[in-house]
C-alpha cells in the first residue's frame, strides 16, 4: 500500500513530466544545462524558491533585464560579485538552449 508521500511525489513526478514534454527541443537542452550547473543554488521552475536565499529564481529574471543580455555574458564567462557562483563559459549552441529554456519561464 502506498503512503501519501509516495502518492504525492508520483503526482508531482507526473505533473512534472508533462510540463517538461511540451518543450521545444532546444529549451529542453536548457533545461537539462540548468538541472546540471545551477538547480544547486537557483530555482530553475515556475514556483519553488531557489535553494541558496541570494541566487535569483530563473522564472523572475525576465522581470529584472531583458534576459538577452546574458548572452554575451555566457560566451565570455558568467561571474558575479559573490564568491559561491563559479564562472561558466558556453559555446553559441549552448547559449541558445539555455535562452531558449530562459524564455520558456516567461510564459
């Protein structure tokens, strides 16, 4: 017999999947970049706060800055004032599945 908790991460695990199927190609892509480097410290969805208090969730980056403006930022070495953030460098590919996984958060 499954207990609720089993119950309620089936539920999310399947909502989760269905949202995540109806990405294009390269947003996917995105979204697996975004699951690898910065899901650790940024909330990379539409409504869980971001593991570590001082990294923005991806989804309000949009209302800050046109998020085009990190494109010449990922070709050249994303950094921050802060310590935590390591520096990551993309290829054009890249930048376009992250931006495309970006803009995804919009809708």
């Amino acid at each position: 017999m499954r207990t609720t908790w089993q119950l309620l991460f089936t539920a999310l695990l399947v909502t989760s999947a269905a949202a995540q199927s109806g990405l294009e190609p390269a947003a996917q892509r995105g979204l697996t970049m975004a699951r690898t480097l910065c899901a650790r410290c940024h909330s990379i969805d539409k409504v869980s706060p971001s593991p570590l208090a001082i990294a923005p969730p991806f989804r309000t980056l949009h209302l800050k800055y046109p998020v085009e403006n990190l494109e010449e930022a990922m070709a050249e070495g994303i950094s921050t004032g802060h310590p935590t953030m390591p520096e990551f460098r993309f290829d054009p590919a890249q930048i376009n599945d992250f931006m495309a996984f970006l803009k995804s958060l919009e809708r």
